[in-house]
C-alpha cells in the first residue's frame, strides 16, 4: 500500500515537473497553429490544426536555407572551439607552468563584458578582415562567446585523468600530439560531445551579431530570420508565425540532444565530479 | 524549313543578350534599399522597385532589416558609423532624422519640386539645418478607438475630451461589469517604459496645451500647468479605468485586450483598425475610430502623436543621384496611392485623401485626416542626437507617475531639470 | 646530471604547453582583444557612436567627476546603483534557485523509470528555444488581460484577481527571474545528474543497510560529493546571470524595476549612442564581475583552480 503510494506520488511529482518544463513548449507549438485574432484568446488544447503558418515561413523568405546557414556555423563553431579548446586544456590540464591560473582567468575575463560593448569593437574587426557579410564572420567572432567556456570544463576534464595514463606513452616515446589525439581524445570523447553541444546551442541561438554582421537574407541565421517575420504592418506582431519558426528551429536541437544524451550526461560525469 | 526555328532562337539569343548588355553600356549601378522586412511590406516595395528598374535601367537590392525600430536603428547606427557603403536608401522613422542627421545627404538638389506636395509639417520635420535629410513614406498618428456597441447600448455620446472619455469609460465599465462582464476595461493604450509612452504622454501633454516638451527653439517647456493636470488625470486612470497592466503594455498587448472585446477605449495606431474588423475579430463592426480627445481648459485641442516612416539616402553611397531618384520615385503621388489601396499605408500627400480609390480602399481615411494634418511631432528635429535621451527621460518620469510612485507637480519639475541638462540650457 | 636532464624535459614540457596554447590564445587574442581593449579606452573619451574617431580624452568623467561641488558620472547616478542592486538580486536569487531546483530535478531523473530517456530530453527543452522566443512568449503567457498564467491561477482559485505580473514593480522583478529559472534550470539539472550518477553505490547500501533517512542520507553523504559539480554550474551561471540583458529587454523594456547593468550599458551605449559613457558603464559591470569572480574563486580556490600543484 505504502509503496504504491510512493509510486503513485512519483508519478505525480514527473508529471507535474514535464508540464512545468515543456508547458511553455506546448503552447508555443498549439499557438503556432493559430492565426489572427486567436492568439489573444486563452486555450488550453488546440482549437485548429492548420499548418499555413509553417508553410509561410518557408515560402516568404529563404528559411531553409536560413537553417542550413545556422547548421553549418553552429557546427564550424563547434569543431573549431573544440580543436582549439582540447589543446589548450592539454596544456592548462597536464602541464605545469608558471603563469596557468592567471591565464585561465584571463579566459574567463573574456566572458564578463557585456555583448553589445564588444558590438562595435567586433564591427570594425570583421570588416578589417574582409568577412562582412560572409557566414566567417559569425564563425569568427562566436569565438569570444566558445573559447572561454570550452578551455573552461575541458580543461577541468583534463586535470581529472589520472596521472598513470600519460606516463606509460611518454615512456613509449609518444610525442605530445600524439599523446593529445591517442590518448585524451578518447576518453575525453564524452567530455567534447557536452562542450560541443554547449557551445552548438549557443551558435544556434545567437542574434545581435548575426544581425550586424550579415546583411543578406540569404546568409542570415535563423534567429535573425524569426526576428525578420514581420505582420501586416509596423506594429502588429505575427505571433502564429514567430511561434511556428521557432518549434521549427527547436525541433532540430531536440533531434540532437535526444541523440546524445547518453553521451551527454556520460560526458558530463566524466570531468566536473570526481577528486 | 528545319533551319528556321534555329534562326529565330538564334536571334532571339542575340535579342536577349544585347538587351542585357545595352543597360551596362549606359552605366547601370545597382542600389541597395532597406525596406520592410517580409510580408505585405516587402512585396510592396519589392514591387515598386521593380517598376523603378523598368524605368531607370538600374538595378536595385532589397535589404531586410528587423521590424523592431530599436533593432533597426542600431543597425544603422554600426553600418553608418563605420562608412559602409552597403546600405543607399534607408527606411527611417519620422524621429531619426535629427539622429542620423551626420550620415545622410541633403535631397534638395535632387528632388526638385517633389517635397512641397506632401504635408507641411511631415517635410519641416526632414529638414534639419537647413537640409532636406528625408522625404516621407507613409504617415502615422495616434486614434482613439471606441466600442460603437457598447456606447450605444447605455446611451451615451462618443467623448470629445479626456475628462469625458474617462466619465463614459467609468460608467461603461461599471454598467457591463454589474451585468457580469467581468473583465471589462474602460480604456488601455502604451503604459510600457518606451518610446510608445512618450507618443502617449505627447499626446495628454499637447492637447492640454501644454507644448511638445521642447519647443523649437530648444527651450524646456514641460513643467506647466497643463502638462501637470494632463499627467495628474492619466495617473488617476490606473486601477480605474485602465488595468494595472497597462504599465507595460505596447501597441499589441492593448490591442489584444481591445480585440478581444475587453475595453471600452483604446488609444492606437490606425493599423490596428484593419486587424479590429478583420473576419475572426471578436468586436468586429463594433468599432468606431475618433480622432484623439481634446484637454480641458481653453487651449485644449486633439493631438495625435506623429508616426510613420520615411526615406533617406545614406552619406556612404557610391550614387547618390541614383538613390535620391529612388527615393522621389518611391515618396510619388503615384506610388503612395498603390500603397494606401493595397497595403492601408497612410499617404504624405493632402491630394490623396480626397482621391476616390483611396477612400473607397480605406472608408476612414477621410474622417482622420485632420489627425494626419495637425499631428504633434516629437521634439526629435530640435534635440537632434539627444532625442532618444530625451525621450527616456520623459517616459521614465511618466511611468513613475502612472505607476503611482512620484506627484506629476514633483515629478515634472524634475524633469525640467533633467532635459535641462541633457540639453545644456537649451542649446542642444 | 638527473637534475638536469630532469629540467630539460620540464622545459621541452612548458615549451610544449605554449606551443598548444598558442592556438588558442591567438584565436582568443584576435578575436577578444581589440574589441575589449576598445571599450577600455573608449571609456575614457568622449566619443559618440557616430562619430568614434573625433573622441576627447576626458580621462575618468564617465565614471565619476567633480563639478561645481556637484558629482557626476555613473558611479554618481542612482540608476546605475538601482541597476546594480537589481542585477545582483537577479544573479543570487535565479542563481540559488536554478541550484535547488536543478539538484531536485536531478534526484528525480537520477531515480530509475521509464521514458527517462525521453524526460532527460524534455528537461532540456527551455534550454534550446531562442531566449529571445521564449522570452516574449513568457511576456505573453503573463500578461495581466490574456495571459494564461493568470486563467490557470483564477480557474485554480489561488488568486481573487489578475495580477499584473510584468507591470507591478513589486512583482517584475520577481516574474523575470521566475522565467529565468524556468529556462536554465535544465543546465544545472544536467550537470547535477551527471555527477549523482558518478556517485558509487556502496555508500547508499551501507547507508540503507543502516536505516538511515533518505533527506540525512543526501545532505551528508550525496551533497558533498556533488559539490565539485555544483561549483562549475554556479560559475558559468553567475557569469551569464550577471550579464543578463535580452530576457529582460525583451520581458519589460527599459523599466526601472528590472533595470539590470546590461540594458542600462545597452541603453546608454545604443539609445544614446553615447559611445564613451556606454563603454564606461561596460567596464563597470566587467569589473564588478571581475571582483566577485575573483571572491568567488578564492573561497573555493582547491577545487576550481590550482589543485594537484
């Protein structure tokens, strides 16, 4: 009896935590499939289902190809973060030098000014470069945004390994490369693919840059995109629309996380715990 | 006779190829336009862009910016600051041209003639020491809307002042709440900390007579008597007549409470009357529009806060002829009229509120268009770059007296020191 | 002669270090250090956006200055201070709650079910929607007239009235966290699980065998060895909760009540185009960052920074 109590209770506490999370979610996606005057009526279960406003993000302005934009950043993003960040986590996790706690905080400095003080700055860089208006520059300047918090928790990740494990291939006369890809690369695998997904939903997400930075539509981003929907007129706010662009741009980064998540929460465990 | 398809195809191919060329041979040049972003907006002007290729021969590339104005002047703000030349025709907001005054080019070498057809005081906003920065698009003001039912119902005429408003709004509410409507609101309208309570707190100000905060001649006028008993009567609405949610309402949170059959009176702008008798609307054809009420006292008169969107060319662009040329195109007689009929756009120019298409298009244009005419501009032309202080500070003040946390006397005494500052006695 | 072939391979180490940090450091160098360094030195001018290049020299004015008897400057601006005190409210308050309600969520999906999986999914639903999405939906999911928040509150009888969540100072500030909460619980839930799954489970038999209490068993046993955990998620949230700005902007504008360091840098730095005080007001919050990151990492300094040296 007691026990079944507890299951029951149980069972309750999940549910109310689903609808806590995903409530927002849910109507968001019901409000997607309204239109007009609808969205200023409360509903609690769809009243119609009518795809026209998914159909009109795709055909009023190159959407998919917005999306295809955002991938290919999120993941150049990702791959170079990670590249950058697995070697210098090496060193800021396995060697010892002078200087190495006050380079990490000098990293974590990076991360504590507010984005629109770095706007102009970052402005003038892309346009030095010659990146204006090219998906590089959105690359380039979500650096600031990803290093930071990559070096971060690999290099944490890093320090938790062992001591035996390196000794053993030094021994065998492996140089540090080596060392990086044969021997940390894999058992940090899970520790990337949590980092890498961090810094893919930050990629995703991101907007002021995206903004200033890219000036066509057929280079824009996605967020930039739902940002881009407009109503009728100046002031009217085309909710249905807004909403059905983002359960669209949601859906893949669910796709992904339920892909991962086993290496995700694996990944996680593997660093920030022990010692 | 099999060779005569190949001859036709064959010039037909040299036909098309010198029709591609011929353009280039006289210099075509391809401007780029920021306008609108998607939707009825965009399709409108990508098609009037088009027309202008036809008859130019030049070649023109929409931008799209953000429909948000705070986003799309930021955007501008870093294109112009750094001299890019990426952007020839800017869409701009009717208070931009004091900000952006530095970055854009005087029109009136290129224009000739086209500026003295629209409204007066639309062009006199433009011109900023003496040089035609901008030539307007479409106009805006602020309306009052009202629900023609209800007014009906308990007899009652529609207001001409803001006391009356708030007597009729209190009897309306009162009266439909005792027979069970229980959410029902006398009046909303923009009581969010932006831009949109500066339009609104114009509005109450002005037509007290109580002036537009500045005077043209950079003078603070905001702390008079007028201005005092305008903001005292509005901060009396809050928990009465208006919800306290007000206080952060924008144009579409106030109408969703409107549309949804939830007020008496709304104060907004003249989009949301296509959307109010849109064919799902809950107060659909219970709807009447009326030029905003006038302030007691003798220089009480109605006032509709100036809104809309013009065009200028930027300071960076590699053919300003070609983009001024655009620009007088776009602003024309011809092209605002395509506009009002298909999109509602309101037109800049007198002459089209009396042209028969135009009306038949949008019935209310005619009974607004006194509101259009004598609508009161922000004092954004006077303070030039510092309007957007300018205005902070005054919706600041204003949502402190609204939200009850500051006396309109007190509070508007401060405030005339404040814009003192910002303005340096007056100098700007 | 061991010493020093000892050295040598500490040397050929460290050169190795740099070496792979070079990267790194370089990419970080490109990409942070002129745009940091720009707002540093704008900060001391007078520059307006428009027009960067004909900046003054004015030294410290922005941040503070004496006139007439009279201080001006940011640090002598009540906004600033109500920025400040808003700010950290925010950052402590979502922060402490974010920790509690994540570490309650990850005892849950710590427990064994079905569709766990899927719920490990779900919880990181909030997480992944654009924050400027989700933030404007929360805006119109509590509005005071048609927001669903107060149908559901009224239909359950918990409230007599429609609050006006976004437009009551009282509750603004209180109902921007709320959402902040909602939307980054999920990362501390995610990093909590993790380390509770990396727990042995030798101590909880022992600790069953001996019938102690499950609520005893979590604060003594569980709790401090989740900490190394707790401390990375704290950080990177404090450091994010500080420089709070679209939820906000998005949710209220520019109001008072929610003012956070970010919108008022924001709002000086765009509205005002006032590029020299904008970046002064940058540095400041960079530099109350700064301290209480070096606070924050000194008090935990063994677990985050130098250990094992």
């Amino acid at each position: 009896m007691m026990a079944l109590a507890r299951a029951v209770a149980f069972r309750l506490l999940v549910a109310a935590l689903l609808a806590y999370l995903l409530f927002p979610f849910y109507y968001a996606v019901i409000t997607s499939m309204k239109g007009g005057s609808a969205i200023f009526s409360v509903d609690y279960w769809p009243s119609q289902i009518d795809f026209s406003n998914y159909a009109r993000i795709f055909s009023e302005q190159p959407f998919a190809l917005n999306m295809l934009n955002s991938v290919l950043v999120a993941f150049a993003v990702v791959a170079l973060s990670l590249l950058l960040g697995l070697t210098a986590a090496f060193s800021l996790g396995r060697i010892r030098f002078r200087g190495r706690n006050a380079l990490l905080f000098a990293v974590l400095a990076v991360s504590m000014f507010p984005q629109v003080a770095v706007l102009s700055g970052m402005f003038e860089l892309v346009r030095a470069f010659g990146l204006y208006n090219s998906l590089l520059s959105l690359v380039f300047s979500y650096m600031i945004f990803t290093l930071p918090f990559t070096v971060w928790v690999l290099t944490s990740f890093m320090r938790e390994l062992p001591h035996e494990i390196e000794e053993a291939a030094i021994m065998d006369g492996a140089g540090p490369w080596t060392l990086v890809v044969r021997i940390f690369l894999p058992l940090l695998w899970p520790a990337m693919v949590t980092t890498g997904l961090l810094a893919f939903i930050v990629a995703w997400n991101e907007f002021l840059f995206a903004l200033t930075f890219i000036l066509s539509n057929e280079q824009r981003t996605v967020p930039v995109a739902i940002a881009l929907i407009t109503g009728g007129s100046e002031f009217e706010l085309p909710w249905g629309g807004i909403m059905a662009a983002s359960v669209t741009v949601t859906l893949p980064l669910i796709v992904l996380v339920l892909v991962f998540q086993r290496r995700l929460v694996a990944g996680l465990t593997a660093g920030a715990v022990k010692g | 006779m099999k060779w005569m398809p190949r001859v036709i195809g064959a010039i037909l191919v040299l036909f098309s190829a010198l029709a591609m060329v011929r353009p280039a041979a006289s210099e075509q040049v391809e401007i780029a336009i920021s306008c609108g972003a998607v939707g009825v907006e965009l399709q409108l002007c990508s098609d009037a862009v088009r027309a202008w290729e036809q008859a130019s021969g030049h070649r023109v590339r929409i931008v799209s910016t953000p429909n948000s104005s705070t986003e799309r002047l930021a955007l501008y703000q870093q294109v112009l600051a750094a001299g890019a030349s990426d952007i020839d025709v800017l869409q701009i907001d009717v208070i931009w041209p004091g900000i952006l005054a530095p970055h854009l080019v005087d029109l009136a070498p290129h224009v000739g003639g086209a500026a003295e057809q629209h409204f007066p005081n639309l062009i006199e906003n433009d011109r900023i020491g003496g040089k035609l920065l901008a030539l307007p698009w479409w106009t805006d003001a602020g309306v009052l809307y009202y629900r023609r039912d209800l007014l009906e119902k308990h007899g009652l005429a529609a207001p001409a002042t803001w006391q009356e408003m708030t007597e009729v709004a209190r009897a309306v509410q009162g009266a439909e709440r005792a027979a069970g409507h229980r959410d029902l609101w006398g009046f909303v309208f923009q009581g969010r900390a932006y831009e949109g309570l500066t339009c609104n707190i114009l509005e109450w100000v002005d037509s007290h007579g109580g002036g537009s905060f500045v005077a043209d001649d950079g003078k603070v006028t905001i702390d008079n008597a007028a201005a005092r008993s305008a903001l005292a009567l509005a901060a009396s609405w809050i928990g009465d007549i208006a919800p306290r949610g007000v206080l952060n309402y924008d144009e579409e949170a106030a109408r969703g409470v409107f549309q949804s059959g939830n007020a008496v009176f709304m104060r907004n702008w003249p989009y949301a009357w296509a959307l109010a008798q849109g064919a799902d609307s809950p107060v659909r054809g219970k709807v009447g529009v009326l030029a905003l009420p006038r302030g007691t006292g003798e220089n009480g008169k109605t006032s509709g806060t100036l809104g809309g969107w013009h065009l200028a060319v930027s300071r960076y662009s590699r053919h300003p002829k070609e983009a001024a040329s655009l620009v007088t195109f776009l602003t024309s007689p011809a092209q605002q009229k395509i506009r009002a009929i298909r999109g509602a756009y309101n037109p800049t120019i007198p002459a089209l509120y009396e042209d028969a298409e135009v009306l038949a298009a949008n019935p209310f244009f005619g009974q607004l268009f006194d509101s259009f005419q004598n609508a009161v501009a922000r004092p954004s032309s006077v303070t030039g770059v510092h309007y957007n202080r300018v205005s902070s500070a005054i919706w600041r003040a204003g949502h402190e007296i609204l939200s009850g946390n500051a006396a309109a006397d007190a509070r508007l005494a401060a405030l005339a020191v404040e814009l003192n500052r910002i303005g340096r006695r007056g100098r700007w | 002669m061991a010493a020093a072939a000892h050295d040598s391979l500490t040397r050929a180490r460290v050169r190795t270090a740099w070496l792979f940090l070079a990267p790194m450091l370089l990419v970080l160098a490109i990409v942070a250090l002129w745009p940091l360094a720009r707002t540093l030195l704008l900060s001391l001018t007078d520059a307006s956006l428009g027009n960067a290049g004909a900046a003054r020299f004015v030294g410290f004015e922005n941040y503070l200055v004496k006139e007439d008897g009279v201080w001006y400057g940011l640090l002598a601006d009540p906004l600033w201070w109500l920025a400040l005190r808003n700010t950290l409210t925010f950052a402590f308050v979502s922060v402490a709650a974010e920790v509690v309600l994540g570490t309650l969520i990850a005892l849950i999906l710590n427990a064994r079910f079905r569709f766990r999986g899927m719920m490990r999914a779900a919880v990181l639903v909030p997480w992944a929607i654009p924050t400027v999405v989700s933030a404007k939906m929360w805006a119109w999911m509590l509005h005071d007239q048609f927001g669903i928040v107060n149908d559901l509150l009224l239909r359950l009888g918990l409230i007599g009235a429609p609050l006006a969540w976004l437009a009551n100072a009282d509750l603004a500030l209180w109902s921007v966290i709320a959402v902040d909460v909602w939307k980054t619980t999920p990362f501390v839930a995610l990093l909590v699980l993790a380390a509770l799954q990396m727990l042995p489970e030798d101590c909880y038999e022992a600790a069953r065998v001996d019938g102690i209490h499950p609520v005893k068993v979590f604060f003594f046993v569980t709790l401090p060895l989740i900490r190394p955990a707790l401390i990375v998620a704290v950080i990177f949230r404090f450091l994010d909760a500080m420089r709070v700005f679209d939820l906000v902007y998005v949710m209220t504008g520019n109001a008072d009540a929610t003012l956070t360091l970010s919108v008022h840098a924001r709002q000086i730095l765009v509205d005002f185009q006032d590029a020299g005080s904008g970046s002064a007001a940058s540095v400041l919050l960079f530099v109350v960052i700064a301290l209480l990151s070096v606070l924050c990492l000194l008090a935990m300094r063994g677990e985050v920074l130098g250990r094992r040296q």
